[in-house]
C-alpha cells in the first residue's frame, strides 16, 4: 500500500486560555475560523497533510489547554515528548508555538512562564532546554490594532533575548497565518520542515 505521506511534523500550542490557540489550529488545518469559544479540555489534535516539492508532509498541530487546571495534563504531554534527541522521536513534538493575545498583557507577562515550563520539562530529561526542539513566539489576534496592549518591540525584544523567531498573526483575519506556514526564506515553520527533508 502507497504510504500516506512521506514526513511528519509535530507541531504544540502552548499560551494562555483564551488567546486563540484553538482557532489557529483550525486556520492552519482547515483555513476556517470561528468566534464561538469552547475552551479546550485537556489536549487535541489536527491533522492537515501539505504538499512541498512533491512530498507529502502531514502536519499533526496538537492544541493544548491553557487553563490553569489542565496543566497536569498538558505538561504530562510534553513531559514525555519535549527534548527527546535527534532523530526525534515518533512521540515528539518538532515544534512549540506560544501563543499570546496582543490585547491581553497578562498572557504576554505568562508567556515567560511557559517558556520556563518548557526548559523545565527539557531540562529534566536532557539538561538541556529545548534540544532538538523548534519554538516560535505569535501574537495572536492582531486584527484588534485599537485594542492592543502588548507593544510589538517588546515581544520583539523577547523573542530576541530567547532566540526565537516572532509572527504578529490573525486567527480571524489570516494575517501572517500563511507567513508562520511559509515557504523557505518565509522565517516561518517550512524552513524547518525543510531541514528534515532528506537531500534531493
Ligand atoms: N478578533 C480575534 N478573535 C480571536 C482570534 N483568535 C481567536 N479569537 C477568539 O478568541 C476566543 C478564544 O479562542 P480559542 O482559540 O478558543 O482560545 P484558546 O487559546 O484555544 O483557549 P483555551 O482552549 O481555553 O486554552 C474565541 O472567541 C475566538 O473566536 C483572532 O485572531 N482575532
């Protein structure tokens, strides 16, 4: 039987409750959104299978709850899959996107918090943060410019100091949506998708 698809990429959400992780999964899977708010339980998954120079690439983007009392949860999740060495593992995730809201300061003070559950998490395993593992900052919702809170130089700033790249993104409005999915040059996710691509 034909394999379904030549390379698989895992993608986690992480971010405070409420700044649209969910719905950028959708965008990302379905290109759809939805302004009906159910908060996620636990943890989901999306499956969306793109093609790049003739390879099928299934992306598999896992949603995870950002309410506080699903951290057990989440973090058990990626206890067992953050910092695993190359070749990843099956059960790791090649990539953390964290997720805050523009127009909520407080989800962008926390995003320092998930960075350190992350290197906490790694560390335990590795002693070494976030080997193996790619991490990209977004702040969502960027289409409520008159609401914004959270200045662009100071999640620049951040992302800076941590070493990652940063996308001001629009679950609603798709802004930057196609930029973080990218093409190579585009400094979003492909350019990693494209670094585990064997040579042609
Ligand atoms: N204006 C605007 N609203 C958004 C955007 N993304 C999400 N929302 C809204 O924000 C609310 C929360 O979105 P979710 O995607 O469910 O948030 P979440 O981060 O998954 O929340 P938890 O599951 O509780 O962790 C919903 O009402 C969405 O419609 C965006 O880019 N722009």
């Amino acid at each position: 039987m034909a394999k379904a698809y030549d390379h698989l990429f895992k993608l986690l959400l992480i971010g405070d409750s409420g700044v649209g992780k969910t719905c950028l999964v959708i965008r990302f899977a379905e290109d759809n959104f939805s302004s009906t708010y159910i908060s996620t339980i636990g943890i989901d998954f999306k499956i969306r299978t793109v093609d790049i120079d003739g390879k099928k690439i299934k992306l598999q983007v896992w949603d995870t709850a950002g309410q506080e009392r699903f951290k057990t949860i989440t973090t058990a999740y990626y206890r067992g899959a953050v910092g695993v060495p190359a070749p990843p593992d099956p059960r790791s995730p090649q990539g953390i996107v964290l997720v805050y809201d523009i127009t909520d300061e407080k989800s962008f003070e926390n995003i320092q918090n998930w960075m350190k559950s992350i290197k906490e998490v790694g560390g335990e395993i590795l002693g070494n943060a976030s080997a193996g593992v790619e991490r990209l900052l977004l702040g969502n919702k960027c289409d409520m410019e008159g609401r914004r809170k959270v200045q662009r130089d100071a999640a620049e700033k951040l992302a800076k100091e941590h070493g990652i790249r940063f996308f001001e993104t629009s679950a609603k409005s798709s802004e930057n949506v196609e930029e973080v999915r990218g093409g190579p040059g585009a400094g979003g996710l492909h350019p990693q998708i494209w670094g585990t691509l064997p040579p042609p």
